[in-house]
C-alpha cells in the first residue's frame, strides 16, 4: 500500500512510501483494541480509595445497652455499621487494577489500530520537520495547514524533538509522542494521526515482529 508524503505545509511532495500490509492494512480486531484500551485505562488508576471498616474506627468498645428487654435490635459496639459514625461494610480498600496483556495481543490492538485509520482515510504522513526554536505559534501554524485546527491530531516522531514537543505542548487538541510510546488508546483518542517519514521503519519493525 502507498501513500503520499506531504511536507509541513499539506502539499505533496511528489514522493510516496510504502506502508506495509502486515502492519496498516490488516483486519481490525475489536477484541484485542478494546483489552488494550482497557489495560491502559486500568493502568492509569491510582488505587488508593479506603474507606474506614468497623476495625478500623476508634472508639468505645462497651456494650451500649442491655441485650434484652429494650424492644430493639441488640447492639453491641457505638462502632457497629448500623450507626452513624461507626464502620463502612466491605468498604474500598487499596489495590491495583493493572493486569496482564500479552505482546502479541498488544501488537495486534496497535496493528488494528493503525489500520482503522488507514481505512477511514485519517492516517498521513509527513515529511521530517523541526523548529529553530519552541514556538506554540509554529506549531499551529503546521496543523492548520494540514487541515487539523479543529480536530485531535497524534503526531508520532521517530525520534524525541524537544522544540516540536515543547511546541504543541500548551494545544489541548495534539498530542506529540514518539514511535516507542505508541499505544492503541493514543491512536483512537486523535481523529487523525500524523506520522513523520522517519518513524515509520520503527513502527513497522516494531509491530512486524
């Protein structure tokens, strides 16, 4: 599959790349798109809800009255989850909501990922770029150019460029990532993903494997 390289201005360049097949033209599995996202979205989870349980309210252990002949239920503990004040039952507790997802599951979300956007026509690539200096302005200027200003954009670099990065990084729309911090939630989160010419070996090396 070719595809056109355009320069920063949204014009082509004349040239064409060839994307590989394996890579960006397979057929998309849902399956495996939503576990990635969903490892993902786990990982970002911090964990540390807690609430207190009976054991852990402070408090007076005394029976708060007789057993019987009160006409009400029996208690006995102020700390008792009926009350107020007294102990949460089966409260949250701290813990991880990571769990495992396999590398080539992982490959196949990424793959079916990318695909998805070849196919609905959201998928570009550019050619190499870089500024003299961190400008939000420049940076703008780019992604209007490209037909994105309204839209999320994922700008996948081959390499990490400090004045690119620092560049879009006050844009709530684009997002600047480098091709070994690629995931599948990136790739769906953005309307369009913009890949530079240089990246485009380390991703097809990566996910090929």
């Amino acid at each position: 599959m070719k595809v056109a390289v355009l320069d920063i201005k949204g014009k082509e360049t004349g040239r064409q790349v060839e994307l590989s097949d394996e890579v960006f033209g397979i057929e998309p599995s849902e399956h495996a798109i939503y576990l990635d996202v969903k490892q993902y979205l786990a990982n970002q989870r911090q964990g540390t809800h807690a609430a207190k349980e009976r054991a852990d309210i402070v408090g007076s252990t005394r029976k708060i009255k007789k057993q019987k002949g009160t006409g009400t239920a029996r208690a006995g503990s102020i700390k008792s989850p009926i009350f107020r004040g007294g102990g949460r039952i089966f409260g949250p507790r701290p813990r991880s909501y990571s769990f495992k997802l396999n590398k080539g599951q992982k490959r196949l979300a990424r793959k079916s990922a990318l695909s998805q956007k070849v196919a609905e026509g959201n998928f570009h690539v550019v050619e190499d770029f870089n500024f003299e200096a961190p400008r939000t302005k420049d940076f703008i200027q780019v992604i209007q150019d490209l037909g994105l200003a309204d839209k999320k954009s994922l700008f996948i670099l081959g390499e990490s460029n400090k004045n690119v990065y620092l560049s879009s990084r006050n844009l709530k729309r684009s997002d600047v990532i480098t091709s070994s911090e690629l995931s599948t939630y990136k790739i769906l989160n953005a309307a369009n993903v913009v890949v530079l010419e240089g990246s485009l070996e380390g991703i097809q090396e990566t996910l090929s494997k």
